[in-house]
C-alpha cells in the first residue's frame, strides 16, 4: 500500500517552500499587540486572519461575546467587554468534519515592554506570540491550503474557531467551542508543542477564583478594638487555601494575587485574592470544591466578616480517553513517514483542548509550532519547525479526506 506522504508529496513539496513566507507572516503578526484587553489589537489581527482565510474560499462569521465579569479592587463585579470569535467554514454539508481551533490573542497587554520580535539565531525568533499562538494559527492556514490544493479537499469540511479570549480562560468562546464540538469527528488544536516536538497528552482542569474579605474600618489608633482587620483575616482564609496543597496528589491551589487595605492609620475593611486551582480529575475537582466552599463559609461566618468567592473552574480536566490515545496512534504512523517523531506526554497546562473534550470531541491540541517559554518576554519559536509542523497536521488532514485514516476507532 503507497504511503499517505507518497499520495500527496506534491502538497508536502509544496508545505517545504512556505516556510520563508511562514516566517515573515509571524514577524509581522507579531508586531500587532494584541492582549486579550486590547480590543483594537485584537480586531486588528482579527482582520489579518480574516484576510488569509479569504484566500481559501472560507466563509466568515463574527461571533459578538457579551462582557464578561471581573471583580474590581473595590470587590464589586465590574462588566468586561471581550473580542469575538472568528468562525471560517468550508463545505459544512461533507459526512467528514473536523474543526480546528486557535486564539490570537496574548498575554502581554498594549503597556507590556515585550512589544517586538527579533531574531536570537538563523533559527530562532524571540516575541511576543511567536509561538503561542500566532505561529500556531500559520502552521493550521499553511496546512488547510495544502489541503485545498489537493484532489482531497471535497470529501472533507473544516470549520476553524479562532477565539479572542483564550488567554483569559475561554469564559466567552467555550460554550461555542462546546457547541462546534458536538458536531465534528475530531478537533485540532494549534497550542506550540514543546521545543523537541513532544505534544500534550492528558491535561489538568483549571479554574481561577477571587475570594472577597470584608470586616470593619476603624481608626487604627483611637478606635483600633472596634475594627475588624479583613487583611489580616484574609492572611488566616489564605492559609487554609494553602493547606489544601499535598493533600491530593493531583490537586494544586496557588494564591497569587492580594490586596487589601487604604492606609496604615486605618483598619482594612476590604481584601481580595486571586488565585487558582488545578486538578487532574473528576473527583478531584469535586473534592477540592468541597474544601473551598466550607473554607469560605467559615471565615464568613466570623463575627464582623464575610467572605465572598467568585468564579469558577472553567477548563474540565482532560484525560487522556482511548479515542484521543488512537489518534495520536494515528498520528505517530503518520509522522514516520516524513520523519517526524511523534511522542506525548501529561501536563499541567489547559487550552483549549480541554473544552472540545469536555464536549465529548477527540482532539490533538499541541499541533502548533514547536518553541518555548511562552507567557514571558523570552518566548521564542524554532523557524524550521513552521513546515514541518504544517506537513503533519496536513497529513492528518489528507489521510482522513481520502478516507484512508482508521477513525473513528473500530468499536467507538
């Protein structure tokens, strides 16, 4: 039988000569600050996208997000208008769908100094997005095209969601991820993959909270015993979330963020904290609920204070279930016929990924670029890896187009 790389080495041949274009293409993007805040960064890189997308025949919507939620410094929620979702569609009527996902926006805001890319060596480009994920949004484009030039493309519909709140927790794109989910076979996700190419197999859940403390203001000096310290009582409630470490193996509570108090003349009747959980089950996720709540509700019922919690988790943990372990099976036999190695393994990061399985779809979601450190100022990606990444989600692509891929498993 001829190889699914033999079948379609013209399109391969042609993935190769991109790599330059690649290159300059994520140069440019990444000069485009677009924190998930910046809503005319991020329109702007939407229209960028768009503009690609185009070329490939796409049709386009604009999915409008409502505001989201945050709890301000005062401890009131506050509205927080988000970018929208951009949805491209080709051949929808197909019998094979996948839906591949991506987000353009980043974590460096517009008064962040990470604001240019530049070149470390022959190989390596240093900024913002790099890899995570404008390199990423590359490799799918490069690999849909190779796809649409290709006899194949008919047999199969793609819909590609790129969302403008990834990096905020997909609290406005993840009910419409959920929703394209239900109807596509798998999912492709375009995350970086670690910098030797390993990808994302199981993934923890994550949820990110505020806790808001209230006591008594009181002059610290006349009046300090009539007060009600909420910092302090806040240092306490903090310690019990710190507690909870240790006693799950899979099970991480991390308090980050604090503020609290006016004036060091004054009792603090206000304090805050943000701070974030992960777990890697279920029932770990149940359990460490449970904790929280009766923490919560005891440092409420304090004489003089209340506590409030807000948010919630909102990427289900991801393990690695026999569907998703067969297809990247399949993608492993897919990748040794180019030469690309293909290995997995558990991380404690979410994406995207973690949404569409929650869905119930089986999803790949490290296919993007390979590179490294991502969220800091010395985020790089490897250039050579922009082709190589875009043959093998091409590959995929192909091999299920011409109906030559072993899905859905047999038995599923």
């Amino acid at each position: 039988m001829t190889p699914v790389s033999g079948k379609f080495g013209d399109a391969l041949a042609w993935i190769d000569r991109q790599g330059p274009a690649m290159a300059d293409d994520v140069i440019a993007w990444s000069k485009v600050n677009s924190g998930s805040h910046n809503l005319d960064g991020l329109a702007h890189m939407g229209a960028l996208v768009s503009e690609k997308f185009a070329a490939l025949g796409a049709e386009r919507r604009v999915i409008v997000l409502p505001p989201g939620d945050s709890v301000g410094l005062d401890g009131a929620v506050h509205p927080v208008p988000r970018g929208p979702v951009y949805a491209f569609t080709k051949r929808p009527e197909a019998d094979r769908k996948v839906l591949l996902t991506g987000h353009i926006d980043t974590v460096f805001p517009a008064d962040h100094p990470f604001q240019e890319p530049r070149a470390l060596d022959d190989n390596t480009l240093n900024g913002p997005g790099v890899a995570d994920m404008k390199g990423g949004i590359l490799v799918m484009l490069t690999a849909l095209e190779a796809l649409e030039r290709s006899g194949a493309a008919g047999a199969l519909g793609w819909e590609v969601l790129i969302s403008s709140d990834e990096e905020t927790g997909s609290l406005g794109s993840g009910p419409i991820l959920a929703e394209r989910a239900r109807i596509a076979d798998f999912g492709m996700t375009y995350e970086p993959a670690l910098a030797d190419g390993t990808l994302a197999g199981a993934r923890k859940g994550s949820g990110n909270f505020t806790i808001v403390l209230r006591g008594k203001a009181a002059h610290a000096g006349r009046e300090f015993d009539k007060g009600r310290n909420a910092v302090t009582a806040l240092a306490e409630l903090i310690g019990d979330l710190n507690a909870l470490n240790g006693r799950r193996e899979g099970v991480t509570v991390n308090p980050a963020i604090v503020h609290g108090g006016t004036a060091p003349n004054i009792v603090p009747d206000l304090a805050l904290c943000r701070f974030n959980i992960r777990m890697a089950t279920g029932a770990e996720e149940s359990w460490v609920m449970g904790e929280v709540a009766q923490i919560v509700a005891r440092h409420d019922a304090r004489d003089g204070f209340s506590a409030e919690l807000h948010g919630g988790i909102n990427r289900p943990p991801k393990p690695l279930m026999a569907e998703n372990e067969h297809l990247f099976r399949l993608l492993r036999g897919l990748g040794a016929e180019i030469g690309i190695e293909v290995a997995w393994t558990p991380t404690g990061g979410c994406c995207e990924g973690n949404n569409l399985a929650a869905a119930g779809l089986p999803n790949i979601d490290t296919l993007g670029v390979r590179g490294g450190k991502i969220h800091s100022d010395e985020e790089f990606v490897l250039l050579d890896s922009f082709a190589e990444r875009a043959k093998l989600s091409a590959l995929l692509l192909l091999s299920y187009a011409s109906g030559e891929l072993d899905w859905p498993p047999k038995g599923a």
